[in-house]
C-alpha cells in the first residue's frame, strides 16, 4: 500500500505510472506477438473510467480495440515502389552514390531540397537577365547543374543514409519540383528567345506528366519516374542543349501552312508537342492495363 493505492507485488509497472494514480491495473499480454523493436513485454492497461485524461505514455495498443497510439511512425513505411529506369542512370547512380558517400555530415536531404530550388531560381533569373547579354545562359545552365544536384541528391542521401521519410519526402519533393518547374517556365518565357505563350504551352504539358505519373502511382502502387528513358535528368540536358542553340544560332523566321513561327519557338512547340502525344498514348495505355485488371478480377468473384 503507497499513498491509499493498492500497487500489487512482482507486478510490472506501466511506462509513466506514478505513486498517486489509483484505480489503475496493468495486465500482462500472453501469448502477444512481440515488438521487434524493444525487449520489454507489451500490457493492456485499465484506466479509472472517471478520470479519462488519466493516460500513460509509451503505451501500445493491445488489440484491435485498443486507443491510437499517441505517436505513430507511418512516415517511416515505404508506401510504393520506385521505378527510374532512364537513359543516364548507369551514369548518374555511380556518381550520385560517390557524393553521397562524400556529404559532410550536417548536409541533410532538406538543404538539398532547398538547394535544387535555389538552382531553379538561378535558372529563371538567368534567363531573363539574358535579355540583356546572351552570355547569361551560362548561368543558366550553372543553375541546371545545381538543381540537378540538389532534386537528384536529396533522395539518394536519405535512401544511402537509410533516414527516409516516405510521405513527407514525397510530398515535398514533388510540390517543390512543380514550383521549379514553373520558374524555369517562366525565366524561359520573359527572356528574349522563346515567346511567353509558347513557354507556358511546354509548362503545361511538361506538368501534365508529372500529373500522370502522381496519378499512376496511386493507382498502382509503382512510381515511375522516367518515360521511354526520359526522366527529370535527360531533359536537364536536353534543354541545356536548347541553349546552346539559343547561344549558337540565329532564330529565322520559318513560313509553315498555318502559322510564322521563329526556330526557337518552333523548338519549344515541338518539345511540348511530344509530351502531349507521350501523355496520351501512356494515359490510354494505363487505362487498357488497369480495365483488364479489373475485368479479371470481376470474374473470378
């Protein structure tokens, strides 16, 4: 007997208990599955129903009936599958894995999130700064390694670091692609060489991909990142090859059936125009996939 409570001899004590709470009993599990996590046992607990606010931490829940858990860990559980199946990979990964392996310690998976940002912004600046000296696509593509670096490294840092957090990693990696995306959309837009319609045109079906694939991976569980080869890498290149173009050439006027339009932007149509086609024949190729998977199960129930 301590303090008018009645605690009962050689049995344990519950993870936050303390000398003054009454009424409260703790029953050991038997023939729980234990918790791979820690070596303690695990015990269903019994709280004065007149003093709800009464709760222990630390506690698991026993059974199906048992309270939410006070903290949950669901960030730490792998939720889909990753697919980059690109052209450059068996180039990319070594080099990726070599920089990981020489991070500084304080360098975390956030900082490089932030630092692919910072190479977006550096991108949409260079671009219009090119309005006034055709030198400044050097900038520009300074800014597409850096985003490179920072969107390609964040997530092989914490897969190497083994400190992943899938949801959030997912969430604000792609939220934060979107937004680059768009500045480099719009840098391209106000500089000098492609026309702003034209800019947003590439915008909205380079985002439309991104839609897909967001999409596809909720309904299938794989995220793949990378169409035909072609992933986020290959078309860093692809465009710092534009720029070239931009640096290199001039930028007739070319006469088609329908329509004037400049090289540059003919460039750029062009671009959007095979994403467009891409998302389409991939949407109707997923659709016939996921209705056949569907009939097949509708027959066997």
């Amino acid at each position: 007997m301590r303090d008018g409570c009645d605690i009962h001899p050689g049995r344990p004590v519950a993870k936050g208990e303390t000398a003054n709470r009454c009424n409260l009993v703790v029953h050991p599990l038997h023939g729980a599955v234990s918790n791979p996590d820690t070596d303690a046992g695990q015990y269903t607990v019994e709280v004065n129903p007149g003093h709800p606010s009464e709760l222990l931490e630390g506690l698991r829940p026993a059974g199906a009936g048992a309270a939410e858990p006070l903290a949950r860990k669901d960030t730490a559980k792998k939720t889909h599958e990753r697919v980059n199946d690109i052209l450059l990979g068996p180039l990319e990964r070594p080099v990726l894995q070599l920089l990981c392996r020489h991070m500084p310690a304080w360098i975390n998976p956030d900082i490089l999130t932030a630092m692919g940002v910072g190479g977006g912004l550096i991108i949409a600046f260079g671009y219009w700064l090119s309005n006034f000296d055709k030198n400044f696509l050097w900038l520009v593509d300074f800014g597409f390694v850096v985003n490179w670096l920072g969107d390609s490294l964040d997530g092989t840092l914490a897969r190497y670091r083994k400190i992943e957090r899938f949801k959030y990693g997912y969430f604000i990696d792609h939220t934060v692609d979107t937004f680059t995306q768009t500045m480099v959309c719009i840098g391209l837009g106000l500089s000098p060489f492609v026309d702003f319609n034209y800019a947003m045109l590439a915008l909205v079906s380079y985002l439309q991909l991104g839609i897909l694939t967001y999409v596809r991976t909720a309904v299938t569980g794989v995220f793949k990142v990378s169409y035909g080869k072609i992933g986020p890498t290959e078309v860093r290149v692809i465009v710092v090859g534009v720029n070239a173009v931009f640096y290199f050439a001039s930028n007739p006027m070319i006469h088609l059936l329908v329509i004037n339009i400049s090289l540059f932007d003919l460039i750029i149509l062009s671009i959007a125009v095979a994403f467009f086609i891409h998302y389409i024949v991939v949407t109707l190729q997923q659709a016939a996939a996921l209705s056949k998977q569907d009939g097949s199960r509708k027959k066997c129930a």
